[in-house]
C-alpha cells in the first residue's frame, strides 16, 4: 500500500480506475479504522456509553464477520448462514 496516497481517492495501477478508486478508498478505511483503535485497552474496547449501544470491540468484531462472510460467499461460493 503506498502511505504517500493514503487520504486520497485515486487510480491504482493495474486496476480499471473504478476498481482502483473502491481499493483506495478500502484501504484509507483500513488504515484509519487500524490506526484509531491500535492502542485502545481491553476496558475502552468493552465500554458501553449506555445499555443501547455497541462497544468499539462488537464493531470490530461486526467489520472482521462481515469481511469473513464476504470471503466466504466469493471466493469459496459458500453461503454464510446465521444459525
């Protein structure tokens, strides 16, 4: 990944310019979801601000099932099933 265009949208070479613009932003998404939460303790990642909300860490868990069910249904032509 080059980090010299990280916050821009733009071409990847190699890639058609529509698909090069979706991998640049995925990837500024990437980064800034990595950076933001690199540091954070087990208590931040558990907190509740109320009895209604997520915590960081059941949103990072939703991002990394979601990608999961996605890998599964593209490249093993496999359909996640909730059971």
């Amino acid at each position: 990944m080059n980090m010299d265009n990280i916050y821009l949208i733009t071409d990847i070479p190699g890639y058609t310019p529509q698909i090069g613009r979706l991998l640049s932003m995925m990837n500024y998404a990437r980064y800034t979801t990595l950076e933001a939460s690199k540091n954070l303790t087990t208590e931040q990642l558990d907190y509740l601000m109320d009895s209604e909300s997520n915590s960081i860490g059941a949103l990072l868990l939703h991002f990394a099932a979601v990608e999961f069910a996605y890998q599964l249904e593209t490249f093993k032509k496999e359909r996640f099933e909730r059971g």
